[in-house]
C-alpha cells in the first residue's frame, strides 16, 4: 500500500454529521487534504494504534479516555461541531499537551439572536395569539385588539449572559432605543461598557426590565438558579425569553408564574427533549413554544465546515486555530451542558 502524506482526522461528529456541516465543495476539500477516517463516537478508544497514533484531528466530541489520548502522541485538536463542551474528556491533560478544543457553537448566535426578537415582538404585540384568534373568526380590530400590547422601542431589556449569543443579541436589538442591561458574573464591567450595554446585578436585570433574554450556558454553579423567586421579582407583565439551556431555569417555576398571569414567556429549550406530547406547557397561555430550532439553519450548520476547515488549515502550518473558539483551561470544566440529540 502506498504510503499516504495527508495528516489523519478522525470524523465522529454525531449527532451532527459531515454531509451536514460541510458543503459538497467543502467536504472535497477535507477528503484531498486529510485522510478521514470515520468512527462511530463510542468506538473511537476501539481504533488501532495505526489510526489512533497518527490522528492529528478529532471532528467532533466522542468520550475520550486518559488512556485513549495515551495513544494518540500526533494529536493538535479536537474540534466540537456539537456546540456544547460536554464532560466527556479529560481536559487538563489536553491543556497540558497543549491540545486544542475549539467549538463551533458561535455559528449559532445570530439566527439564534434574530428568532430570539421575533419571540419578543411576537409577545410584545400579540402576533401569535392574534394570528390563530383571526383562524377561528375571533379577531379584534384596531385598538381592541392591542388592549396589553407594548413598543420594543424605549424599553428596557435584560440579557443574562454576554458570549457569542448575547454579544449577537445586543446587535439585533441596538435599533430599538432601549436600554439594555446585562448580567454575567464572568466578565469585567469594562467589557460589557465597551459593547454599549450597562453591566447589572442579576436583581437588577430581573426587576427593571420588560423583556428579560436568557442566553446563558449551563455550569456547575447556575443549574436552575433562575427559580420561582426570580420570577416573581420580574415586573408584572413583562416578558421572559430563554434562548439557552432549560438547564438554568427552574421549568416548573417559570410555568407557573406564566400560568399565573405575572409574566408571559417563549422557549426554545426544555428540560426532555423531544418534549413529551402530554407535557403541560403545550398548552399553556402566554406561552410561546419552539422546537429547539432557533440555530438550526442549513446555513449556520454549513459555517461549521468552513471553520474547521480554516482552523485546521492554520494548524497544519503550525499557527493556534482562530476561526472556533477554544474552550478555556478555567472554566471548560465548569460546564454542565447536555449534548444535543437532534440537528
């Protein structure tokens, strides 16, 4: 067999997959410049030395071993087209042999930003309850039929958690006038000034703002932390729109106080995903529901492709990987994110 220069990737992307996240011309690209070889995510530690040792690349996020990564001397980076930093390696000793993990997840922010407005003008004017009234012949005309409608325009909006998603949602809502405040106890208040939002306390987000968007990622320390007591300090009224993880909120709690009347809300996410046909926010009021679809556009999913092609490219030349976002060595392991089980 005649020997083969091209460095070796191992592709174990599920649940994405590499005709998903690559373009036609792309994934030529991948196949001329690197040897693929792919793997079921689960099966990767059962490769053979003569794989394992040569794989400069991982493309994806399958469990990786201490003993496993013993194997692999050759290894640059693991590249995560899944989203979420998952538990699943043993990231230290990655950061030790100066190994890359980048993520991908940044390709999401802004149609996940952009469906995250359509939920607040949705709630703020009545466009979803208006729409399925006039199906049913029970519309209301003029201003009858905007007796608890509100303007974007002017108001005050809270962000809770300032990455990618957050930074994408400060864009999409600067037309509006408002004044946005942000949370997020990871970063300095100089920051979040130089992106033109005021820094905040998590009270203060909650208390004084009519649209309040949760963008935040799962950690070891925000697991369910916006409860019952946080929603009912929200002010009456206003609207409360989890983009996210379901993780951070506790679900029960935001139901009820949807239920209640206090608030009106929108979710992309949910704490069992599919959700369950009899779970009660199918049908509960002021409540409007997504199917964990905000990012997952054929275009954002084709993005992905492009960055790994271009940091793996960087990397061939001995440069760090710009184009994904490398996890950090101080807070990778705090994060408590699900993998996701559907595109």
């Amino acid at each position: 067999m005649a020997y083969d220069e091209r460095p070796l990737a191992i592709s174990a992307p599920e649940p994405r997959t590499l005709d998903l996240i690559f373009t036609d011309e792309a994934r030529k690209l991948l196949h001329a410049k690197y040897q693929i070889i792919e793997a079921d995510p689960e099966n990767v530690a059962g490769l053979g030395d003569d794989v394992l040792g040569k794989a400069r690349y991982i493309i994806g996020q399958p469990p990786l071993s201490v003993g496993t990564l013993a194997r692999m001397p050759e290894l640059r980076c693991v590249l995560n087209v899944e989203s979420n930093l998952i538990n699943n390696m043993p990231y230290e000793i990655l950061f030790q042999r100066g190994i890359h993990v980048v993520t991908t997840g940044q390709v999401f922010a802004e149609p996940v930003a952009e469906i995250g407005l359509g939920f607040a003008l949705s709630l703020a004017r009545g466009i979803v309850d208006q729409d399925l009234a006039f199906r049913k012949g029970r519309e209301l005309w003029g201003g009858e039929g905007n007796a608890s409608s509100r303007l974007i325009s002017g108001s005050e909006i809270g962000i809770i958690g300032f990455g990618d998603l957050g930074k994408a949602l400060r864009r999409v809502l600067c037309g509006f006038r408002a004044t946005i405040r942000v949370f997020d106890p990871w970063l300095p208040r100089s920051i979040l000034e130089e992106h033109g939002v005021e820094a905040a306390s998590l009270r203060e987000v909650l208390t004084e703002s009519d649209f309040v968007f949760v963008v935040a990622a799962v950690t070891s320390e925000n697991k369910q932390f916006l409860n019952a007591e946080a929603f009912a300090s929200m002010r009456p009224g206003s609207a409360f729109i989890l983009l996210s993880r379901a993780d951070v909120v506790n679900f029960d709690a935001l139901m009820a106080a949807v239920a209640s009347g206090h608030i009106v809300a929108a979710s992309d996410v949910y704490p069992e995903e599919p959700l369950p046909l009899d779970h009660p926010v199918r049908s509960l009021k002021g409540f409007i529901r997504s199917a964990h679809r905000a990012g997952a556009l054929d275009g954002a999913f084709k993005k992905m492709g492009d960055m790994v092609l271009e940091d793996m490219d960087l990397m061939d030349r001995g440069l760090p990987p710009m184009r994904c976002k490398r996890a950090e060595r101080e807070t990778v392991s705090r994060m408590r994110s699900k993998g996701v089980k559907i595109n």
